[in-house]
C-alpha cells in the first residue's frame, strides 16, 4: 500500500524515560511502567490525561510487538516530551528493512500497528540511525 513518512522526531524533544525488551513477555511490565511515566510527567498546566495514556500504551504494545516479531532484538522503546507533545520512539536493529503499510483484510490476524498509530496519534514517522530503525508516533500532552 505504501511507505511510512521518512521524518525524526522534532529535535527539541527530550528523553524522559527508556526501557529495552528482549521478548514478547516484556511487554506486561512496559505497559505498566509507561503508564506510571506518562502520569508522572503529565500534561502542561495540570489538565487531565483523559485517554492519552490509553493511545500512548496501546500505540507503544502494537509497535513493540511488531518490533519483537518483525526486527532484530533489542526493541528499545523511548518516552520523550516537547512543551506541548509526547513523543513515543521504538527502535529494533533491522536496519534492512523499511516499515511499510500494506493492505490487510478485516480477516487477517496482524498489520494493523502502524494504521493504528496513525489514526490515533498527531503524527507518525520513521527514521534509521546506523544501528537502528524507529518509528515514532507523537500525543497531545
């Protein structure tokens, strides 16, 4: 169907928290751990979170697992905040291959991760560093 938007992450972002899994059981303890960061760093001037988290830990399980299954171990996935945005970064080291949307059918069981996150997320892209590729996706914060 198409190519993910080559683009990184806006460069003023700083890094709040990382974690590395290893397998697909390392991704209970990533949800809860990043739930706790996102409430931790919270929204400007006090707002609510609302469902932010919810997206943040559903887009962060999707790209995870696609990074466990599809990529080259460790995933290393990365919270980072602007002013007005979080910024979640995934990385595996396959470098060889390019995330791509393909078409899938209300049937098949998979490849839905980066039509998700596009749907529910500001902005989506990727990048590749010389060991690693990443897809990031960006929330209201």
């Amino acid at each position: 169907m198409g190519q993910l938007r080559t683009s990184p992450p806006p460069p003023q972002a700083s890094e709040l928290e990382q974690w590395v899994l290893d397998s697909p059981e390392d991704l209970r303890g990533l949800r809860a751990s990043l739930r706790d960061a996102l409430n931790r760093h919270g929204l400007v001037q006090g707002e609510d979170l609302d469902e932010v988290p919810h997206l943040v830990v559903l887009v962060a399980t999707e790209l995870a697992s696609n990074a466990l299954r599809h990529g080259r171990p460790p995933t290393i996935i990365t919270l980072l905040a602007t002013d007005d945005r979080f910024l979640l970064d995934v990385a595996d080291h396959d470098v060889s291959t390019v995330p791509e949307l393909t078409d899938i059918s209300p049937t098949d069981s998979g490849g839905r991760g980066l039509f998700l996150a596009q749907s529910v997320s500001l902005d989506v892209g990727w990048y590749a560093t010389e060991t690693t590729k990443n897809i990031w996706a960006s929330f209201s914060r």
